[in-house]
C-alpha cells in the first residue's frame, strides 16, 4: 500500500519508518525541508516539502494512489483540513488526523473524521503507568458472571503474541487500545509497548487472569 503522511515530527517520521519496514511504500509532507532528516539515511521514501493540505501537493506525493493518508503535524486544524482534502477530494479509504485537543477530537469523529487524541491518550498512558495495578472494568452483563476489562500486562509480554496470553489465562482479548486508537486483534498480532488490553473473561476469573499477566511468559 502507498501511503501519505503530513508531519516530519518525531510521530511522523516514526510512523513512516515503521510502515516502509513493513513493506509500503511511503510520501511523507513537511512544510521545513530540515525535517526529513529524523527519517535517517536509510529512508527510501519521498519526501515532499509543502504545505498537507495543498492538493498540488499531495498529488505530488501520491496521494492519488495512496491507501491511506495520516496527518500527524504539530496543528490541530491543518491536521483536520488536510484529512477532509484526502477523504473528500481523493477518495482514500483510510484517514487519520493527530488533534491534541479532545473536545475537537470527538467533533471531528461524529463527522466520520478518525482522529487520535494526543492529550487523552497520553493522559491514560500515564495513569496506566502511575496506578499499573488492578483492573478497569468496562461493562458487566446483568448476570454479572461475565464482563470486559482492560487488565496491566507486565513488561515481559512486549513482543509475545496475545494469542499466548489467550491461551495462558484462559481468556479472549476483545480489542487493544494502540496509540489511542481501537483494534481488533488477529491470531497474529503481537503485543507492543504502550498498548492497553481489553479482556473478555469470567468475573470470577479475574484475580487469576490479574496474576498471570503480572507474570512474564517465561513463567507459564
């Protein structure tokens, strides 16, 4: 897939390394020519100096044939504007804005915009890392006996498949919250730092799904 990024920021250029790893092809847009060099010399992408939400511009990057367009710049509106230019005027599929501020964030949403709060992610991250212990239900079913909650995984899980995880406490992995953005797990899928995990379990199961995530899978 080719894809399309605004923003040569520390979150742009990493996401651009990442995707080029996995074998796409990638633009990535900044207004500062001096941004590209966090790509590093290793980077085979294009880089595109222009302002994101400039058609001339992205037509430049590809943005006609590209599966997926992210705007991940320093400024909320650019962000926006730029995202609704690639949904709207060229038709990709896959649209996400970077917004720092939450309220705009859930306006942007209802109006079919992706977006990824940076303030309330971060916000959550650090409550995980501050208070990582116990924890925090999501919904019960009027039963009681099953319910959805987001449990701490140790450290040592990082780069395990949660499909281990599964299998070692005996529970489904419902979705993960990744760069604050929801996602279904495959079989294949592989736990990464920072992502918070929502299990689906037995209520009465939870203080021993508690305990074998708090271990590492050496242990199991």
């Amino acid at each position: 897939m080719h894809i399309v990024i605004m923003g040569c920021g520390r979150v742009g250029s990493a996401l651009a390394r990442t995707l080029e790893k996995q074998g796409h092809s990638v633009a990535v847009v900044d207004q500062d020519p001096t941004a590209f060099r966090r790509l590093g010399s290793g980077f085979a992408g294009q880089r595109v100096t222009g302002v994101g939400f400039d058609q001339d511009t992205l037509r430049e990057a590809g943005i006609e044939e590209a599966g997926a367009f992210a705007a991940v710049s320093s400024g909320d509106n650019s962000n926006i504007i730029a995202a609704r230019v690639a949904r709207e005027n060229f038709g990709v599929e896959n649209v996400a804005a970077r917004i720092y501020d939450p309220r705009r964030a859930e306006v942007y949403q209802r109006l079919g915009i992706p977006t990824v709060a940076t303030v309330r992610w971060t916000a959550d991250q650090m409550l995980r890392r501050l208070l990582p212990s116990g924890a925090e239900p999501h919904w019960q079913d009027p039963s009681g006996a099953v319910q959805l909650a987001e449990v701490p995984v140790s450290h040592g899980w990082i780069g395990q498949r949660l499909s281990k995880l599964e299998m070692a406490a005996d529970v489904r992995v419902a979705f993960i919250t990744r760069l604050g953005v929801g996602t279904l797990p495959t079989s294949e899928t592989v736990l990464q730092e920072g992502d918070l995990v929502h299990m689906m379990m037995r209520s009465t199961d939870l203080e021993a799904v508690e305990a074998v995530f708090a271990k590492g899978p050496e242990e199991h």
